[in-house]
C-alpha cells in the first residue's frame, strides 16, 4: 500500500475503510504499473457495488454476482448518474483488457482510471454516509511518479495477486455466513438499512462526473472499445483520417476535406468501417450524418462503402445503411467480423425462399413457424423473434432448422445455444451433432478452444465470459462475435437474470418457451421488443 501521506483516498479511512487499502493501491501503481492500477480498480469497485447492493434496498440484486451483472442491472442504472456510469463502465473495460498479458496500458489509462474511481467512490461515500462525506477534488500530483527504470509487476505476479486476493474474499464471505443472527441482530440490521435510506435520501446532492471534451472522449473511451475488439487505434492511417473532395463547403459544393475520427482497414486495404466521435455531453445521433457524409467520401476514393459507427463514448451506434436502420451496440466488431458483414451484402440470400429439411423438421406447425421467423428476420428486418411451442412440439428441432437455413442463406457464421441448466445444454449439442453432422459444435461447459460454428454454453458461464474473470476465453467473444444467440426457455425471466449478456452481444435473438404465451412475463416480451402475449409464432396445446 502506499505510504504517501497525501492520498486522493484518505476520505475513505473513517467509514470506508473495508475500501481503502485497495483504492491506494490504484493510486500507488497509477503511473508506475498501469496494468495492476487497473486490476485494483476494477476489483475495488466489484466491492463497493456488492456493498451498494446488499445495503440499498432501492437496488434489485441480480442473479449472479459478477460485476457485469451488476452494472447491467437495471436499478442500478435507473439510481447512478450518467457521467458515474460511465466511469464504471470504463473501469470494467479496462480492468479486462489488464487481464490479459499482451496487451499495453498506459500510464494515462492508469491516471483515468485512478480518477475514475475517485470519483465513484466520492459519490458512494458522500451519499452513503451520515452527514455526508467531503471529499477533496483530485490531486494529480499526489500520485507517485513513474521510474523508467522501476519494472513492472510480471503476468504471473498479477495472477498470484488476483487468486490470493480472490480467495481472501471468499474466506470472508464463508465467515460471514457462518455468523448466526440472533432475532435482535436481524431487527438492529433492518433499522440499520432503514436509516440507511434516510441518509441516502438527506444527501441526494450527488459528486458528478467531469464532461468529457471530443478528444478525451477518444482517446479514454473510444480508444479502449476498440483496443477490447483487436484494434490498434494509434496505427497508421487509422486516427484523423483525411478525406478529400468531398465534404460540403459554405457555398454547398461538395469539395472539402475533412477528417474521419477513426477508420478501420481491411487486409485488402479497404475501409471497413468508420468511428465518428462526439463529446459525452452531445448526443451520439448528432455524430450520424456527418459519419454518413464521411462514409460518402471513402466509399468514392475507395470503393467500398463502410460501415458507420457513432458514439459519444456513453451510447455507441452501428450503421450498416446498406441493410439495417441505426442499433446502439456495446463495442466495435473485429477486423474479421466486419469483414463478414461487408460480404453478406452480396453473399446474403432472400429468406423467404429458403425452406427447413423435411428431415430436420416436417410438421406443418413447424414450417408454420419457421416461415414466420424467416419473415421477421428477412423481410421484415427485424432481430429478434420469439417462439412459443407447447413441450413436446420440437422446439429444439426447430433451432436446428433455423441454424440450417440461416447457416446456407449465409445469414449465420457463428451461433450461440443458451440453456439454463447442464442437462439441458448436453441434450442440445447432441441433437444438433445428430441432425447437422457437418457443422462443427463446442460446449464451453468442456473447456475445449474449438473454433465451433455452434457453442453451447449455459447463462452463467458465458456470464463470467463478458465479465472478464475468464482470461482465456473473454478474447474470444467480442459484441459482435455471433451471429445469432438461441435462447432455450426463454421464459425463465432471462432477461432479470441475465440481460448483460443480451446487451453485449450485437446478434439476431431467437426465444424458445413452451410457456403458454399469456404466461410469458412482460421482461421475455421486453427483452425480444415485442408487444405483450404477441410472440413471432406460438402453437400451444
């Protein structure tokens, strides 16, 4: 822990002092070992948000503990101001890029992240305690200084330090429920949340969150979105980016110059895709005909038109204007994944001709069913479809005729299979094993690092996946890795449980239930944007 006197943290040390040393320690190695700063970050604020949902009842804890899962939460996010939940999200991003040992931060990702949390942990402290905490603004030469010849914390040692401090938690959680709670604990407990909320409520004034400039937005919020998908977005070519004849001038002519924020090439060195960037404080939409203007101008140099991306750092919007109006996603897709989205614009075949194996699937609700989500996915271009089958109908072999379809009308490349429970998962890898024997299936459930077609995986595990707690398998899977995600019984309340992975992955959405469909909770129907008891298809016994 850091010795120095002045700490940005020492508010911390009267009534948050379960806090304090981690937070030190993000500034102790801010400069002089970004990457740990960055993974004591991230791990002080899991901890702060455990407390924050155990103690605040106006907070819904998720099903899973996980940080994703929090932050995701939507309590959560209705109860924490913007620019706050945008410090956070950047403290998770960039604590799974430290994750993994190949890739650089930098010292002044390190200092973002120090002030990040500053000021998160502010507002915690300020709105959670009795009086209201104070604590003073940042002070940047209180940070320990950098030494070029000082080395570095190894990969090993940052993964010694993870596992100790991982299982130093879980010693304390176990303790914890080992303390049995007499009827008088468990009343001062109640009157000690309920006081909780009277302080809460006295000090809503809240600690907020700078605004960050057009440029900070970049390079502390763009740059680590894309750094998370594989690019490198200080490599040549890519940054300020100048177009030429092409932009309209005061007199409306079409022969200006301009400059694309960020564009990313191809191997063929064609653009892929542009990145227009806003200030936090615009809204992202202000950035969309300016990225169209400048879609314009490669697409006349080049040949090629890319696909658009806007974002002011909070909200992030994906354009393939040639197909699909404006969707707000969570990242940037890889070279390759942007690659197969400019090919499916000559390679994508028309749905509605395509037709289910008679073999796979036969019966006349079954076809019934695959040529209403063949129409909502098609024609109609709509990404997410909702199927309500009666137990026993086939709903599994109905997903496999859809895969079938989608996979040969080159609609489909990577597929996501969800289940809830093990059992389930199994006898779903089996059933697509036994009727696509030439399409390649995974399950993550048997830590294989096959480059499947199919993953199986059950909502937890693919969880911890987006989460970061998994080194080996959270580079696999950026937003824009699969194609379509099969949600098997949908009506489990999934989206309470597990909506981080639904607003992470940028993929069509296929629900199966055998729920009637009156059943169904209005979050299923939320989560697939559908009206209430209004599935795609529903054929119910």
């Amino acid at each position: 822990m850091t010795q120095n006197n002045n700490s940005n943290f020492s508010f911390l040390s009267q009534h948050w002092g379960f806090l304090l040393q981690d937070a030190q320690q993000v500034e102790s190695y801010s400069l002089r070992d970004p990457r740990a700063a960055a993974i004591y970050a991230r791990r002080t604020l899991e901890i702060s948000l455990k407390w924050l949902f155990a103690n605040d009842t106006a907070l819904k804890a998720p099903y899973e503990k996980s940080l994703a899962a929090m932050i995701h939460e939507p309590t959560f996010a209705q109860n924490i101001k913007r620019g706050l939940f945008h410090d956070i999200k950047f403290i998770h991003r960039l604590g799974n890029i430290a994750v993994h040992g190949d890739k650089n931060i930098s010292e002044q990702e390190g200092l973002k992240a120090t002030v990040a949390l500053h000021q998160f942990l502010g507002w915690l402290a300020r709105v959670y305690t009795r009086g209201g905490a104070k604590p003073d603004q940042f002070q940047i030469s209180w940070i320990p200084k950098s030494k070029p010849d000082a080395p570095h914390l190894s990969v090993a040692q940052l993964e010694k330090i993870q596992a100790d401090l991982t299982a130093k938690d879980e010693a304390a959680a176990i303790a914890k429920e080992k303390l049995s709670q007499t009827e008088s604990e468990l009343a001062a407990l109640k009157e000690q949340l309920a006081l909780l909320q009277e302080v809460k409520e006295t000090n809503k004034k809240t600690i907020g969150s700078s605004e960050y400039t057009e440029a900070q937005t970049r390079e502390l919020i763009i740059d680590v979105m894309l750094r998370e998908s594989g690019w490198n977005p200080k490599a040549e070519n890519v940054e300020e980016y100048e177009v030429l004849d092409c932009m309209p001038t005061a007199t409306g002519e079409c022969t200006g110059k301009g400059y694309v924020d960020y564009v990313l090439w191809g191997d063929d060195n064609r653009p892929l895709a542009l990145v227009e960037a806003k200030r936090t404080r615009s809204d992202a939409q202000i950035g969309k005909r300016q990225a169209e203007l400048y879609a314009d101008c490669l697409e006349k140099h080049h040949g090629q038109r890319p696909i658009i991306y806007y974002s002011n750092g909070y909200t992030t919007w994906m354009w393939d204007d040639q197909f699909y109006p404006p969707r707000e996603v969570q990242g940037f897709a890889t070279r390759d994944e942007l690659q197969w989205k400019l090919n499916q614009r000559t390679g994508r075949q028309d749905l509605s001709i395509q037709q289910p194996k008679k073999e796979i699937t036969g019966r006349y609700y079954q076809m019934e069913a695959a040529a209403r989500v063949m129409e909502h996915f098609g024609t109609e271009r709509k990404r997410k479809s909702l199927v309500v089958m009666a137990t026993g109908t086939g709903k599994t072999r109905l997903s496999i005729a859809l895969v079938d379809m989608l996979l040969r009308a080159g609609w489909a490349r990577k597929v996501l299979f969800l289940a809830d429970r093990i059992a389930l998962v199994n006898q779903a890898k089996r059933e697509f094993n036994r009727h696509l024997p030439h399409v390649s299936v995974a399950s993550l459930l048997d830590k294989t690092e096959e480059d499947a077609r199919v993953l199986f995986s059950t909502y937890p595990t693919m969880l911890n996946c987006i989460d970061g707690t998994k080194k080996d398998q959270k580079e696999t899977f950026s937003a824009g890795h699969f194609d379509l995600i099969i949600i098997d019984e949908a009506h489990r309340s999934v989206y309470q449980k597990y909506g981080a992975i639904f607003d992470y992955f940028d993929s069509l959405l296929l629900g199966l239930t055998a729920t009637p469909r009156g059943e169904v909770d209005r979050n299923t129907y939320k989560l697939f944007e559908l009206d209430d008891h209004q599935p795609t298809y529903s054929y119910e016994l």
